[in-house]
C-alpha cells in the first residue's frame, strides 16, 4: 500500500463504516480491513491518518485500530513468516514516542499501550534509545506530555512485580535504572514544589497528583525486586516526601462523590503500598522511617470514613499494618496492651462491619459478590484487609488478641439477640471476626488447616452457626444464612465428624434459597463436604441418608 492521499482517504471510509450500527455495512468494512494488514505501509498509514485526519472520531478509531494490530502482529515466533515488515517496524519505532506524546489524551493512552506492546518484545535490546528519548521530554514543563512518558513506563515496568528473578531481568532493571532513575526522582522534587506553588489551583492539582500518582506507581515497580542502590541512596528525599503526602488534607482535592476514589486517596493508597514493600523486604533499610509511618497511617486509617471510595486507601493502610505486625523487627511497636486493644476497636471492629454497600452487592451483584468473598478475590476489600491484620496480630500476640476479640463477639451477639431484625449485622461481623480469629493456615482442597486453639470452633458452631442452618424459613435473614454455609464450608476439616453429618441435611434444604449467593454457597459446601477424605484417604460413602460414590 502507497503512502499517498487516495489510500488514506480509502482507509478513512472503511474505518467510518466500521463504526456503522448496521452489521451489513460494519462487517464487509472489518472484512476488508483484514485483508490489507498484511500490506506493507498498512501501519504507517494508521499513524499518519491519526496523526492528520480533521475528524476526531476517524482518529480515535485509527489508533485503536492501530494498538489492536501491534496487539496481534508484533511478537515475532519462531518459524512463523513475520507480519510486520522490518521498515514498517523501524518506522514505527521513529515515530511513535513523538506522535504519542503530542497527540490528545484519548488517543495517548491508545499509543501508550501500543508502546508497551512493543516494548515488551523490543525493550531493550532492539529498542535501545526508547527510554532516552522518553526521559528527555520531562524537561519539557507540559504535564500532558511528562504524563504520557509515566504512563508509559508505568506500562512497561509494571511487569517488574511479577518477573521471576533472571540474569536478563536484572541487566534490564540496571539499564532503566540507571536511565530513568535519577531524571524520576527530579520530577517527583519538582512536581511537590508545583503542588505547593499552585496549592489554590484546583485544574492544576488535578494534573500534579495524577502525575505523582505514576510517579509513585513507577516507584513501587523499580523497587520491587530488589532495593536498588540509587533509591537507598536517595530514601530519606523519597521516604521524608511520601510521608508529607500522606498527612496531606487539601480540601480542594476533596471529592463529594461516595463511590468513586479521588486523586488524594489515589496517591495515599499507592504511598501504603509502598511503605509496606519497604516494611516487609527491606525492613532493616526502612526502620528509621517506620514509626512515623505507622503514626501518620495509624490517623489516616481513624479518621477515614466509611464511604466505598475510601475502600482502597482502608485497604492499603490496613496491609500495611498487617505487613508490619508480623515482622519480628517491629514486634516492639504492639506488645503494649493500650496498643492492641486500640488496633481492635479502632481499625479492626469498624472495617469488618458489613455496610449498605456490601448488602447491596449481597442482592444485586451476587457474582460479584460471591467472586469476592468466595473465590479470593476480595484482596482490595476492607473486611479482606482486617482479617490479614488479625493474622498478623496472632503471630506474636495471640492470646491477648483472642481475649479483646471474643470481648466484642459476645457483644455484637447480645446486640443481635436482643432485637435480630434490626441488629443482624451484629452476628455477621461476630463470625466474620470469629472465621478471621481462627483461621491460621488453610488450602482450597481442606479448608482451615490449621486453627486457632483458642477458638472453641464446636461451640460456636452448636451455639450460633447450627441455628441459622436449622431455620424453617430458609429466605430469612440470607446474610447470616450465607455466613453459617461458609463456616462449615471454611471449617469442615475441624469440626467433628457428627457436626458435619448434622450439617448436610441442612445444607441440602438451603439449595431452594432464593437468595443467589445463598444456593450458590450450599452447592458449594455440598461438594466440599462429599469430596472430603477420611483417615483410610476415601470419601465418605453414605452421608446421612444421601448416598455418595466413592471418588
């Protein structure tokens, strides 16, 4: 295909037709383009018609036309003819870091990840000068561009958290480092002074925080594997900044929104999660730091409502105390007894409360809910993050701990019964803490492994679980019905065999629940219940009177 005015114009018919409601007109203009990315030039006239087309719409479809092919085409494999001809992949490399940066946000962050795509496989071997020419645009002053670059990188060394450790990893961390590293930390300086100069400036702080957002992100990422020598070098400029930034309450920045986080708590969560990296693999490097850290999160986390958008920064801030708990360096900072119970009833108790929130996904998003709470994948939730914390508490402070927790459970269950219909939160956020009080060590095939001995498991289940299973009215209360499924299920490897076998009758009936996540859970404590293996390694064969194949 030639570079010339007759195929951009043919381009730009089809790709508007790929945008036309009607299948007839969309599919034969998706069709076509098919057959022509094989062409050489193809590419490079995506580019140029995002780059100069006087349509914004046609643009913005170019370039995601253009990151879906990079996406399919780049990796070149082995024994595979290559889909991208060597001078469409060069002059693709040339021009794309400029056309990115100053193209509009919508169509950066397209190019952005076509970047990334390719950096992946090019970075950095066949693509030596990208970070140079990344680097040299933070002197440029335009936050949309000095943004565009922290995307960017953010997109290409966020890969860092999860590499295994490699000799070609390490050559490559080295590289970034020792090009991006330093230019990073002047940024970082020089975005806070911005901050403070333009402090009244709401449309500014905007740009900045999401700038020192990335900024932060990036951090996180080059830390990651490894303490780098610079950044040990340069902690207290990183740390003594973090830590300002934390404390940090500019009104302005306040959003009236309730669901949706806003650029403080954005930036106040990613400075948790990097604190506790550092807590945890460079505790030795971090001790000077720590207690004003752990002071300055301790009041981030009591002043912080209960408002789902601050769901993430509770979160973090929570990890990061459990992360630090369980440090035999940091053991010193929770052995008073003021300390502790403070933790419980302060940090604790209040995020493992089920809110409106949490019903409101319980009913109306039930996938959703049972993805979280039932599948781990909960690891941003509030409650998640509280029951992490009362694990890291019991390795060292056990006892104390169990002796402040079951305190509040006999409370919040003389709430419930006092008044069920009203106070049923109460017995819900009592075996919540009473499941995150006894859990120690567990597995997908067992459950529970490993339980905390003082926890009287039977008699709580007797007392407070068997009642919620044996009720008539199985639509009732669907929480707390939920929550008694889950306990077995959760337990079933230390409650006695007769519990057990008491259980499933009940389960059985729980399987005509209205509630979704209600039936859900009894499925799934049923076939958790009947794969269980007994001390000669083979499944029970007769349980109750619902007879089960031997696996």
């Amino acid at each position: 295909m030639e570079l010339n005015d007759g195929n951009l114009q043919t381009l730009t018919e089809f790709m508007r037709k790929t945008l036309d409601p009607d299948p007839s007109v969309r599919r034969p203009a998706e069709k076509f383009l098919e057959s022509v990315e094989g062409n050489q030039n193809y590419p490079i006239l995506l580019l140029t018609l995002l780059e100069k087309s006087q349509d914004n719409v046609i643009r913005v479809c170019a370039a995601v036309t253009f990151k879906n092919y990079i996406k399919r085409n780049w990796r070149i494999i082995e024994d595979e003819p290559n889909k991208i001809s060597d001078p469409d992949r060069t002059t693709i490399k040339a021009n794309i870091v400029n056309l990115m940066l100053s193209s509009p946000e919508q169509i950066q962050k397209q190019l952005s990840d076509a970047i990334s795509i390719i950096g992946r496989e090019d970075f950095p071997l066949k693509w030596p000068d990208l970070l140079t020419e990344m680097v040299t645009r933070f002197q440029s002053g335009d936050f949309h561009i000095i943004n565009g670059v922290l995307r960017t990188a953010h997109s290409l060394f966020k890969r860092y958290r999860h590499e295994f450790k490699s000799n070609e990893l390490w050559l490559e961390i080295k590289l970034v480092l020792d090009t991006f590293a330093n230019p990073l930390t002047e940024l970082f300086k020089a975005t806070i002074e911005l901050c403070q100069t333009h402090a009244t400036d709401i449309n500014a702080l905007k740009i900045l925080f999401s700038s020192l957002t990335l900024i932060s992100k990036l951090f996180y990422s080059l830390n990651f594997q490894d303490l780098p020598e610079f950044f040990e070098d340069n902690m207290e400029t990183w740390m003594s900044n973090f830590h300002n930034l934390l404390t940090l309450d500019n009104k302005l920045l306040q959003t009236d929104d309730e669901e949706e986080a806003g650029l403080l708590e954005l930036l106040k969560s990613q400075i948790c999660d990097n604190a506790a990296l550092y807590a945890q693999k460079y505790d030795e490097e971090f001790q000077p730091y720590l207690p004003r850290f752990v002071t300055a999160i301790w009041n981030l986390l009591v002043s912080t409502g209960q408002e789902v958008k601050y769901d993430l920064l509770v979160s973090n801030a929570i990890q990061f105390l459990a992360s630090v708990c369980e440090r035999p360096h940091y053991k010193h900072l929770f052995e008073d007894q003021n300390i502790l119970t403070s933790i419980c009833e302060k940090v604790i108790v209040p995020n493992m409360e089920f809110r409106s929130a949490d019903e409101e996904a319980f009913e109306d998003n039930s996938e959703e809910y049972i993805r979280r709470d039932l599948e781990g994948s909960d690891i941003d939730t509030r409650r998640r993050a509280a029951c992490d914390l009362v694990r890291g508490l019991c390795k060292f402070f056990e006892g104390p701990v169990t002796a402040i927790f079951s305190g509040y459970v006999n409370s919040m269950l003389g709430e419930y019964a006092k008044n069920p219909g009203v106070n049923w939160k109460h017995k819900d956020a009592a075996i919540y803490l009473v499941t995150s009080l006894a859990s120690k060590a567990q597995t997908a095939k067992h459950g529970i492994t490993q339980a905390n001995e003082l926890v009287n498991l039977t008699e709580f289940f007797v007392n407070h679980i068997l009642t919620d299973l044996k009720s008539q009215n199985v639509n009732e209360f669907p929480v707390l019905k939920a929550d008694a499924i889950k306990y077995v299920m959760i337990f079933r490897s230390q409650l006695p065999k007769e519990q057990l076998l008491q259980a499933v009758p009940l389960l059985v009936a729980h399987l005509q629940a209205e509630s979704t996540v209600e039936h859900t859970y009894a499925a799934h404590a049923l076939e958790r219940l009947f794969t269980m293996r007994g001390p000669n390694n083979s499944t029970l064969k007769k349980i109750g009177n619902i007879t089960v194949c031997p696996a």
